[in-house]
C-alpha cells in the first residue's frame, strides 16, 4: 500500500499526536510505503522552504506555511495554510491508495476532503480527542462544523476514535456507527528499551538522592488541570518532607497564572518547571520520578500516561474523559475525582508512604501496555482497516 499521513504539525511540541503518526508509521513502513505531509509549524528550522526527511524508511515532507501573521491569528486557532501543500496534494493525492488525517479543525484537513473526493481517493479521519467544542473559541468551532466539519466527517470511508468516549462524540456528531471503528493509542516498546541511569534528572536540577519526585509532563495549559495539582502538592508537603514537584511540558498560554499561584501558596522552592523537555531529557524525568500524575479536566486517550506505564511509573489521574478507560482504579493507576484537591493529595501521600502498594500498580501498568498497547497490536488493526476500504473503495 501507498499510505499518505497527514498531520499539521509535525514537532515533538505538538505531544501526542506526533509520537502516534511518528511510531505509526515507522511500523507501517516495514512493509508499505508511508508519507507524512505536514507544515513547518512550531519547527523555524523548515519555515524557508518545503524540506523532505527520510526517517525509519518513511517520508517527512514539510511544507512551508503561507502568509505567517494570518496562520498565528487565525480564529479558530492555528490555521496552518500552505500554498505549496495544495499544490503537492493538488498534483501527488492520486498517487496514494489512502490517506489518514490526524486532525480535524485545519487547513490540510479541507485541503484533503477537497482533492480527495474529487478525485476517489479514500481517506480516514482521527481527530485525536479535539472534536469537542470545550474552552475557548466554542461559537467560532460550531461556525466551522457547520460549514465544513460536517461534510467533512461524512465523506470520511472511516473515522477512528480512540476509545467509547470519543465514539460517543463521533456519533453526537451524526457519525453512522458502522462507520467510526475504536483504535485506541498505541506505543513503540523498543523507545524504552534503553533508558537513562536512575538519579540524572535529580543530578542535573541538584535534587537530593532521597528527595521524592512528583512528575506532570503535557503541555502547561488550563485543561490539564496544574492549577489542582498544585494545590493538592501543598497539603502534601505540609505532611511529607523531600518531596518536589516537577512541571515538564511548553506553555500553552497558562504558564504565568501558573507561576502565580506557586508564588501565591509559597511554593516556589518546592517546584521546578522545566519546560519543554525531549529524547534523553524527558526520559531522565520519568526515570526519576516516583509518580505521574495527570490532573486533567478533560482527556482523550493521552500518550503520556502510556509513557509512564512503560517506564514503571504509577500514576495517578482525574476521573474524566478516555482516563477512566485507561486506568483500572487501585489496579494500574489511581484516579480522583475531577477538581477533588484532597483526595488528590490523599492519593499523592498513599502512594509515597505504601512502597508495596506503589509498587504493584507499577507492575500492572507496565504489564498492562506490553499486553494492549504495542505499537505492533495497533498498527495491525489499522492496517486492516486501511485494507478494507481499499478494497471497497
């Protein structure tokens, strides 16, 4: 098969849905011929010119993005408008036997709805848990569904949704059932095959070896819920000692009310916000770290929590969305309820003071992943699929 990946942006910034498409399709190209068309969004090194990479026997081609101050200013958020990518789609889409889109709110994704049922080229959409209108910017999306969305999700050949929840909001879209087939995330086990020496993290940010480490890694946005995790860390410390939080991921917007409360509660020698952090680095963390934690208001299926699995780590997360699906409560993980600070901070101290108890969930998490989530199990499944509507088509 000839396999076109279609993905705004394509930089270890963007989060999951880069680790997906990148793992995806370094296991589809073992043995099909795999493409990724993107934009140079949130990568300068690519904004001058399109630029094609070869990694893992797949193509990376980037395409520059037109007119900078619109694509930033965009309303409904980063538009991502590249006049090259139309033309390659315009000239290039028929050579492909199917598409992918990893998005659903772009300029690709119209760009691929247009080229692609003009000229039969089947395509499969995964909007990878951004089809709700939460937030910001909810009359401006509905504006967009209603004059694109909609058409958009209806020529799909099929929809992929991550788990029953997001099936769910597939089909409040007006998505036929028969259509939307559940994929959920899956992840390359060998990325983990060789991991940083335990105390690096705890080295470079001069922590104490018997000081403890709380991890969020994701991007420092309101969604994420830091806001309550912060919280919940300062009746933690007002019980334990040597323990420290860790906030790694980039701004999104949040970072100052962030740093706002921290100074407001006193915090500031108790946390250390990193940053964005990749490769080595943000294994150095995880490797560290004694739990995860992920306060979210709001998830779909996120790749961290599949990160954290793998390296052993328990975690600990808010009961919403694709995370209640995820973690089996006391067995992998621990959940709270959503905005609960107490029980947070109960969870928190349970498993810093039950080594035992922290222990097991550590082993279920990992067994967990080598049992569902391989890369290998997930891409058979959708390639299977890709199969079937080829031979549909």
């Amino acid at each position: 098969m000839k396999i076109l990946q279609v993905i705004p942006v394509f930089s270890d910034i963007f989060g999951g849905p880069v680790s997906v498409v990148r793992s995806l399709s370094k296991e589809l190209a073992k043995r099909h011929e795999v493409t990724i068309y993107t934009t140079t969004a949130l990568d300068l090194k690519h904004d001058i010119e399109p630029k094609e990479e070869v990694r893992n026997n797949y193509r990376v081609i980037y395409f520059p993005r037109t007119f900078q101050s619109l694509n930033y200013s965009y309303l409904f958020g980063q538009l991502n408008f590249s006049l090259s990518m139309m033309n390659a789609v315009k000239k290039n889409l028929t050579n492909f036997d199917i598409i992918h889109l990893h998005s659903y709110r772009q300029f690709p994704d119209l760009l691929v709805h247009y080229y692609a049922t003009k000229y039969n080229v089947p395509y499969i959409l995964q909007a990878h848990g951004s089809l709700p209108r939460m937030m910001t910017k909810q009359s401006l999306k509905w504006i967009y569904d209603e004059l694109f969305g909609y058409k958009l999700l209806k020529d799909a050949a099929k929809i992929i949704a991550l788990n029953t929840v997001e099936f769910e909001q597939y089909r409040d879209f007006s998505v036929p059932t028969d259509k939307i087939v559940i994929v959920p995330n899956g992840i390359d086990l060998s990325d983990f095959t060789n991991m940083p020496e335990k105390g690096e993290f705890k080295k470079k940010y001069g922590l104490n070896e018997d000081e403890k480490i709380i991890l969020y890694l994701g991007r420092i946005h309101k969604i994420k819920g830091i806001d309550i995790l912060i919280k919940a860390f300062k009746e933690v410390i007002d019980t334990l000692d040597c323990v420290k939080l860790v906030l790694v991921g980039p701004d999104d917007g949040y970072l100052n009310e962030i740093k706002d409360l921290i100074k407001k509660l006193g915090l500031e020698k108790n946390i250390i916000i990193t940053g964005a952090l990749f490769g080595k680095e943000k294994f150095m963390a995880y490797v560290d770290a004694d739990i995860f934690v992920l306060p979210s208001r709001y998830e779909i299926f996120p790749v961290s929590v599949l990160e954290a699995f793998s390296c052993g780590i328990p975690v600990i997360a808010s009961n919403v969305g694709g995370l209640r699906g995820l973690i089996l409560d006391g067995e992998t993980g621990l959940l709270f309820e959503s905005e609960n600070i107490e029980q947070l901070a109960n969870n928190i101290l349970s498993l810093i003071n039950d080594k035992e108890k922290n222990r097991i969930i550590s082993i279920n998490g990992k067994q967990f992943i080598n049992d569902n989530l391989s890369i290998e199990r997930v891409t058979e499944v959708l390639e299977n699929c890709y199969k079937e509507i080829i031979k549909s088509n």
